[in-house]
C-alpha cells in the first residue's frame, strides 16, 4: 500500500467512524471496548490523532500528554480538528522523513501513516458497534496490511504484558499459522522469550492454523469479533493461546 491508499482507508474510515458517532447519543456504551462510552472513544481516537501530529511537528515526544483544556472541547468538533491537524501533516511530508516511533525499526512519517489508518478501521469498528449499524467491510488490502502490522509490529515486538497463561508444551518449536488471502505468517510461542517470533511463511508442521478471509481474520486479531469468524485447524486449544498472546501485547 502506498501514500495515496493508505490517506484513502484514513479518508473512508474517519469519515464511517464519525457518522457513527453523530448517529447516537455519545453516553451509549461500546460494547467491544468493555467501560467505554461513544464519548470516551470519540475523546481517545482524537487525542491519539492530535498526538501523532505534534510528533511530526515537532520530533519530540509531547509532555505531559493530553494538554490541558482538551477534555472540555465538545467531542465531534475535537475529533474534526484533530483529523485536520493529523492530515495536514501527512500531506506536508514524505513518508521517509524520520520521526519518533514506539518501534525502533522504522521511524519514520510512514509509519505513523499505516498505523493511524490500521487505528482508525478498528476503531470505525467499534463506532459502528456501539451505535448498532452495519459495519462496512474492510478492502482486502488494508486488511491484510493490518494482519501483517498486528502479527509482526506488536506480538512479534512487545513482550506480553500482565499475566499470559501458556501451554504446557510451548517451547518456541511449536508454531501457529495465521493464513489469509493467500499470505501465511508463522508464530513460534514460548513462555520463556521476552517476545514472540513472527514470520512471513507457513511452518510444515503447525500445532493449529487459523484460516479466514481478510476481513474478518483483521476483526478476529483485535478481538472485534468471536471464533465464528475463522476456521481452525488442528487444536483450537493453540488458536485460543494465539489470541491471549494479542491481547497482552496489543492493548
């Protein structure tokens, strides 16, 4: 995906998440992100788009972070403001210009664009949940695009946070397959590696393969949505092990 698709899907996806959002009253509850109003994630999908704008602008980290007065701004109007600022530094800059990351392999204006997109489906997802609308499907190649980001940028980057219960046996030789649209990727768990080895490739010999249309395998990876949406093959036992390995490194 280059520059132009990926403004595209940010362009499609903003828009589908702020309808959603006007489309209800703002206290209803979002049900995929358990204590969250429309409010609070009208309010977080701002703050996280002003964020990245400031980085940009300014190199740095901002501190302290979120500036004073920003919660008393009416949320639809935030979330407009934000979007513009964020844009707006997309538009002025190369998507090789370095930049402050969480992920020391690519610091650059780039990254921050494929992640605000990858943000902003999932959180259109979310908007559209809570305001009980259908929920547009995701274009296959930004769906695979995300698949690759959350299995390779954050389960093959961050060790899992909090409590993770492992299988007994996981000693970084069994391997779990994520297929979907013709791309595999192979994970290697181990209770004992800080992180968890992700590679582009289908192991011969995996314990479990989690199968699924793009769409859906994006949605089934952030937990928006049940085990309904893929097929598993082998022990689902592995497939279940998969999906608390993404939410103590995805969170």
């Amino acid at each position: 995906m280059n520059k132009s698709r990926f403004t595209d899907c940010l362009a499609e996806d903003y828009a589908l998440l702020r309808d959603a959002a006007a489309s209800v009253d703002l206290d209803v509850p979002v049900p995929s992100c358990p204590g969250w109003t429309m409010s609070n994630l009208v309010q977080h999908v701002a703050e996280v788009y002003l964020h990245k704008a400031v980085v940009m602008r300014t190199g740095e980290w901002p501190r302290p972070w979120p500036p004073a007065g920003l919660a008393a701004e009416p949320r639809l109007a935030l979330l407009g403001r934000a979007y513009g600022a964020l844009t707006a530094e997309f538009a002025a800059r190369d998507l090789t210009e370095a930049v402050p990351t969480w992920y020391d392999p690519d610091e650059t204006v780039g990254f921050w664009l494929r992640r605000m997109a990858q943000e902003t489906v999932i959180h259109r997802i979310d908007a559209e949940l809570a305001a009980g609308l259908p929920s547009a499907r995701i274009p296959d190649d930004l769906a695979l695009d995300g698949t690759d980001e959350v299995l390779t940028r954050f389960l093959g980057y961050f060790s899992p946070e909090g409590e993770v219960s492992h299988l007994s046996d996981a000693d970084g030789a069994a391997a779990i397959v994520v297929s979907s649209g013709g791309r595999h990727w192979t994970v290697r768990p181990s209770p004992s590696a800080e992180v968890t080895p992700v590679a582009e490739g289908a192991d011969a010999d995996p314990r479990a393969i989690v199968s699924a249309a793009p769409d859906p395998m994006l949605r089934w990876l952030w937990g928006r949505g049940g085990d309904e949406l893929v097929t598993v093959t082998g022990d689902p036992a592995w497939a279940d092990y998969l999906r608390r390995l993404l939410v103590a490194t995805s969170q």
